[in-house]
C-alpha cells in the first residue's frame, strides 16, 4: 500500500516541491494551507500528472481548531504515514527591534504554537508503527539570536528542541522517525535573496527530503555545507559578532 | 528586486524590477498595478520586459489544471511550459498540434506571440487551437474569452504580445501523436531556390520540413547550398522506453554568456561546413526521438551563448510563393553587397494562414536569418526592409529587435486597428513592455 503523507504548508515553496515529489512516488496526499487558491491547482496537478489521491484543506494556522483538523483527516485519508510541518512565515524587516504586538503573536503562532498542537494531536498515532516519519523544518536563522529575524529565529529554535523531545519519547515508543531540518536560505518568494551565499532549489531539498523518510536522522542541516558556517557563526566571539551588520 | 535583463539576442539590456510571486493572490496583487507579464524571459525583442515597470513572472503557475484524454483538451497555467506538456502528453501519445523550437516556452508566451513550428503548412498557428482562455486585467476583473464568448478580447489577446493583462489559464485543443519516432531524410539543396523548391515539392507527404542554408561566407562559390531536412511520423514504435526528463538550460541573462563571441567570421564558415556535410553525407537518414524534432534548439544552446555579449539579430521574414523566386535573388545580391555572414539561414512553408492583427500568419515562404549585431548588420537590414516592403513580405515582430515601427505600420495593415482596440479596452495602457514602447503600442 502507498503511504499516506500530511504536508501543513503545500501551497507554495517547499511544501509544494514536496508534494510533487511525493506525488511522483505514489504517496496519497492530505495538503494543507491557507491559499486555497493555489492547494485547488496544485491538486488536481497531481491527481492529473501522478494519477493519486489527494485531499486538501484550508486552514489558517493563525486560527484553527487542530481538533476538527484532525478529525478532518482521520476521515478523508485514515491511517497517517508522514507527517510533514512546513509551514512558516518570515519577515526580516518588521521582526527586528520593537515589534508590533499582534505580529509577534503572528509569529510565534504559525511558526511554534500551531505546528506544536498539529504534532502533539498526532504523536499517539505516530507512536504506534517504526515506519512512520515525522518531519520539521527549522532555519539556519535559529543557529545564533541576532538583529534580524528576532522572533522568528526563536521560534524555529523552540520547535528544534521541541522536536528533538518528540524524537526521544517516540524513539522511547518505538514510534515514528524523526528528522528536523535547519534550511539554508532556498529560493522561494520568501526570501529575496540569498546574500552572498547560493539559494538551494527545493526541489532538491524536496528530494533529499523524501529520500531521507525512514532514517532516524534527527536535527541536521540542509544544504550539508550550511553545517559549516553554522559552526563559524556559532563559534564568533561576541567581540566580532557584535560588530556584524547580519 | 533590481536585476539585469535582456532579450535574448541581448539587443536590448536593462535593469528592471522582478518579481516572481508563488501564490496566486501575490500574482493577482502585482497585476493589480499593471507592468509586465514575463513568461520564460526568451522574447527575442523583449516582449517580457521592462526597465520603468514591474516585470511579473509567472514561472510559479505552471500547473496542469484539467485534461480529458478522450475529449482530447488540457487546461494549464499560463507558466506552463511546452517540456512539462510534452513530458505529460507523450507517454498517452497525445500532442500540441503547434509547437515553436524550444522546452522552456511558456503556453501564456505561445498565446502572447501566436507562435508556429515547423508544420504551419498542415496546423497553421498556436491561436486556432486555443479553446478558451482566462484573464485577468485591473479594470475588467476575470474574463473568460474563447471564439464564442468575449470573442474580440480573445483575439486581441492571441498574438497581443501580453499588452491585454495577466493570462491565468488556457485550455487547448490536442491532437493524437502518431508515434514517438520520426524518420528523418535529408535532400541536399544546391542553392536557396533549390532548396524552396524542394520544400514545396513534399509539403503534402512530409509531416515536417525544414530547409537549412550556408550564408556563412557571401563571396563563397558554395553560397546558398544546404539540405532541406523532412521527417515522417514513423510507422512502428521502435523504442517505448520513456521520455527522458526535459531540462531546458537556456537563459536570456547577459552575465551567461562568453565575454567575447565564439561565433564569428572567421569560425562560421567552418562550423556551417562541418555542419552541412554532416547533415547531407554522414546523417543522411536518422530516426529521432520526437523532442529532438520538436525542439531542435533544445541541447544546442550553446549555440545563443556563442554569439558573446554583443549578441544577434533574428529576421523572419514571410514572402508571398508568388515573389519568391525575385526576392532569394535579390536577397542574395543585397548580402553580397553588405559582405554580411549568416549564421543561420532556414526556410519553411505557411500555407493558408489568416492576417489578423500583428499575428506574423498568412501564407508564403518563411525565411529566417541570424547575423551578427554589429552597424555593417544594421545597414544590411535596412536594405533589407526595403526589399520585403516592396515584394510585399511580413517580418516577424517577435524575432527582429530592431524592426522600426514605420516598417511594422507598412507591412501590416492592422496595425492601427489593433492599437485603437488595444487602447479602447485598456485607455490606461496598465500593461506594457519594452516591444510596445518600441513599436508605438
């Protein structure tokens, strides 16, 4: 039987690369997003070109009910093979300095809060079968608190440590695998440029990704030589680091 | 974001704002304000892009959004491109039935240009076999156009150069493939006549048909000799093995190629001997798989590369079959006057074509050239659109980025029609490039 994968997060970018490949390898889908208008596309997308089953939800992560999520799939798709949280919402300039209350709320809830209780409703069931996968996607930007990306920088870097606690307790289970992501900067209308390093395609994270379902891989980055200058920036004094305008 | 841009044959570089929205609500928030709308960025003449607007591609939207296999209709995104229809269509041996030379062709490109292959003589172009369209335009909201309905928003959207606002899907007409191999034989050619003549003697039997010519030296004995290269849909499936995966890598962007130009006075006439008599004594018969065929640019983009930053001018020119025979004649006396080497010289047959609009249709032969962007080239060109106008010849205003808007007035007689529509249904002008500035559009 072809697994049944849940990606929160498919309508653009990553999550819709990773659908594609998914799709091209015979995975019922379950997409989830807020734009409607491009999860209606990219489904009948799929369902023409792969020949598979996919459902789609619109949900706000900003405002929903993750029980009525839930039961929402438990109907449409049963059994959950792969869960896949892709969701996430970034905005260099106003997340810098004071920031406006309700943005930071904005914040922290699309990117920690909502993809915590997504998981958290799912764990049970992801803890029931070794070959299930639960997947994350966090940021270089989490490696070091700086200038820029405050809040959103912390929240990836809480969702990394609350995802390497569901990898202890699911492994403890002999529950799903987990793999958490720190991405480099990727090519999307997220972000506008890559600075002086080379924006990755997602479709090859996508690939790497969906290549990697099965390994208990844990938190690794993602394209590898980002390990790199994470340990660099990681490892600056505050003497120098202070000093850069990043 | 602030990027270099640049049409293909590099004649016109600017610095333009791009932007390339993945969410249709973005997509609809950049056309709101008009600009330009950008497809692949392969316009020869920079029909996608320009320096005082916003540029908005539409790569994101390239989903396939219905298909009916026995109906035989597909219904994509504008940003679709011809390599991802083909890859799908193929293996249910169903095809476009008009298709230009290369992969990374967006279908909103195909419909902008009311583009041609090379079996205009039996499909005619792109623009019959759209069944409906959907677009968008700030003052008109969502229109759904198609030959019935919205008919005159419709066909001033067919081969409208993307002034009429932002495509967001298309639905096409298919047509069954015959099968996924082509036989390939080449005629050898003694001379651009020759050459017609041969062209229109197999244009009933022959499924495709192209003739190649070597203009690469002017004062040369060998002038005008070439191959005229047919091919017919072959009969058995020698190999079913699937499509490779299309990975088109051309890319308009000046910083992509060479400093200096490969292709020049001194190499063309080597590289256009070798290629002749490859194509006439070594590979005289073949059999291709059909993207070979269909996108014979694809693979040889090295080709555009070589050209330097200095670049190319393509012309295309339409001749009446009636003026032919005058015109090849004349044409080579004008080349030889202007000492000009052609890179590339090929001719192919429209037939029963409809003169609507800019659409570059009709009937007649089309002759195509590449020369070198330099003042000599200019000075030929000039010459040259003297000549067409007299003989009563169309030149493509897709392929030529210098051809002056008085010549485009003369050569077609719709000019003002359409711009005096184009303006009645859109008075503010929202959408524009750096084509309809040059052209007085």
């Amino acid at each position: 039987m072809k697994p049944h994968s849940i990606i929160i997060g498919a309508s653009a970018g990553l999550g819709r690369a990773l659908a594609e490949e998914l799709a091209a390898r015979g995975h019922s889908l379950f997409l989830i997003s807020s734009d409607i208008e491009d999860l209606q596309p990219l489904a009948q997308d799929l369902r023409i070109r792969f020949n598979i089953k996919v459902f789609i939800s619109s949900v706000d992560l900003k405002n929903f009910y993750v029980h009525e999520l839930y039961a929402d799939i438990c109907n449409q798709i049963g059994e959950v093979n792969n869960l896949f949280l892709i969701a996430g919402r970034s905005d260099p300039l106003k997340d810098s300095g004071f920031i406006d209350d309700h943005f930071l709320n904005h914040l922290i809830t699309t990117n920690f809060l909502s993809i915590c209780q997504i998981v958290n409703i799912f764990l049970p069931a992801l803890s029931m079968n070794q070959s299930y996968n639960l997947v994350g996607i966090g940021s270089v930007a989490g490696v070091r608190g700086r200038q820029k990306n405050m809040i959103y920088a912390a929240s990836k870097r809480g969702l990394e440590t609350y995802f390497e606690s569901c990898r202890h307790w699911l492994t403890r289970q002999n529950g799903a695998k987990v793999q958490f992501y720190r991405l480099g900067i990727m090519n999307t209308s997220m972000a506008q440029s890559g600075g002086p390093f080379p924006m990755a395609d997602p479709h090859v994270i996508a690939r790497t990704i969906a290549n990697n379902l099965g390994k208990d891989l844990g938190t690794t980055c993602l394209p590898s030589w980002w390990k790199l200058i994470m340990l660099i920036i990681q490892n600056l004094p505050w003497l120098i680091f202070k000093k850069l305008n990043i | 974001m602030k990027q270099i841009l640049a049409s293909l044959d590099q004649n016109v570089v600017i610095e333009g704002d791009l932007f390339k929205p993945d969410r249709m609500r973005h997509l609809i928030e950049y056309a709101q304000k008009g600009g330009t709308i950008r497809g692949s960025g392969l316009s020869y003449v920079a029909a996608g892009l320009s320096h005082s607007g916003q540029n908005i591609s539409t790569e994101f939207f390239n989903r396939i959004v219905d298909f009916d296999e026995h109906k035989q209709y597909l219904k994509v995104e504008a940003g679709c491109t011809l390599g991802r229809i083909f890859e799908f269509l193929t293996p249910k041996n169903l095809q476009l039935p008009v298709q230009p030379g290369y992969p990374a062709i967006t279908i909103g490109g195909c419909v902008a240009g009311n583009v041609h292959g090379k079996n205009h003589n039996k499909d005619g172009v792109f623009g019959q076999h759209i069944l409906e369209l959907t677009l968008f335009h700030p003052s008109h909201g969502t229109i759904i156009c198609s030959p019935s309905r919205h008919s005159d928003i419709f066909d001033l959207t067919i081969g409208g150069f993307g002034l009429t606002g932002l495509i967001i899907d298309v639905t096409l007409k298919l047509k069954p493939l015959a099968n996924r191999e082509m036989h390939i034989s080449n005629m050898t050619a003694q001379s651009l006549f020759d050459g017609y003549e041969k062209i229109l003697s197999i244009k009933q039997t022959a499924d495709m048909a192209l003739g190649w010519f070597d203009l690469s030296n002017p004062q040369s004995k060998n002038l005008g000799k070439g191959f005229i290269m047919h091919g017919q849909y072959s009969f058995h499936n020698e190999n079913k093995s699937d499509n490779e995966k299309i990975l088109p890598s051309l890319n308009s962007s000046p910083s992509k190629r060479y400093k200096f130009s490969l292709i020049n006075s001194y190499t063309l006439p080597i590289i256009n001997f070798l290629y002749r008599h490859k194509n006439i004594y070594w590979t005289r018969k073949q059999t291709f798989n059909l993207e070979k065929m269909l996108f014979p640019a694809y693979g040889k983009e090295a080709y555009f590369l070589g050209f330097g930053k200095s670049g190319f001018i393509e012309q295309q020119n339409l001749i009446p079959f009636d003026q032919v025979e005058s015109y090849l004649k004349e044409f080579i006396i004008c080349l030889k006057k202007h000492n000009i080497p052609v890179a590339l010289t090929t001719m192919k047959l429209f037939d029963n074509g409809k003169e609507k609009f800019l659409s570059y249709d009709g009937s007649g032969l089309s002759f195509t050239i590449d020369i070198f962007n330099n003042l000599a080239s200019q000075d030929f060109l000039s010459d040259l659109d003297k000549l067409n106008c007299r003989v009563g010849a169309k030149t493509s205003i897709l392929k030529d980025s210098r051809l002056p808007t008085k010549i485009i007035q003369y050569q077609y007689k719709e000019y003002d029609t359409f711009k005096r529509e184009l303006l009645a249904f859109d008075p503010k002008r929202l959408f524009q490039s750096e084509l309809s500035l040059r052209i007085g559009l």
